[in-house]
C-alpha cells in the first residue's frame, strides 16, 4: 500500500505501532475486569494474561516483522501485560467487594479495601 495514500510509511507505522500497544493494554485491561466480573481468582488473570501475551507476539510477527519466538520480548509484552490485566482485576474486585458487602468493607484506595471494624 506504500505510495497509494503516503509516500513513505514511518508516520504511519507509528500510529499503527501505537493504536496496537493500546489495543493490548486495553485488552489485558478488560480479561482482569472480566476476571474479577466472574468471580475469579487471580490465577487466571495470569493465564489469560500468557496467551494474550502470544497474540501480541504473533502480531508484532505479522503487522511489523518483529520477531515472532523471542523470549526476550515475549517476557517484556508478558510484564507490561500483566500489569494492566492486574490493575483492571483489582479495580473491579475492590467495587466488587465494597458494593456487595459495604456493611463489611471500605475502600481505602482504588485497588484495595478493608474491614469497617
């Protein structure tokens, strides 16, 4: 597609490169909410977290010819990944908690809660 709308495509690389780093941590995001919206454990935040992990791996591979089995990378995309797949698990679990049972708990931040007693 080169030349039909750009004549080079760094620019556009780029905003691929970032709209795909965003759509991950949007999605790793929302696997933690929906977690934490079935009443999971945290253990399965962590396997969905590999295999969204291999998808960015295997898309880095397909959209940019990044390397497509490298353990360095995929341990960084895995780290950043689980950050935010976390993050959105512990959100929805502390409203979890602090709605159902708000005689027994209080939000003390964000992503945690504690006895009222």
């Amino acid at each position: 597609m080169q030349g039909l709308f750009f004549e080079d495509d760094t620019g556009v690389r780029l905003v691929i490169r970032a709209l795909v780093v965003l759509i991950g941590f949007w999605t790793a995001w929302r696997a933690g909410k929906a977690v934490a919206e079935g009443w999971g454990n945290y253990p399965l935040v962590i396997v969905y977290t590999i295999l969204l992990a291999a998808a960015m791996q295997f898309l880095h591979h397909a959209l940019f010819d990044g390397p497509f089995l490298s353990a360095f990378y995929y341990i960084i995309d895995f780290v950043l990944l689980l950050v935010f797949s976390t993050a959105g698990f512990r959100y929805r679990r502390t409203n979890q908690m602090v709605n159902n049972y708000y005689w027994l708990y209080e939000k003390t931040s964000a992503f945690s809660w504690k006895n009222k007693h």
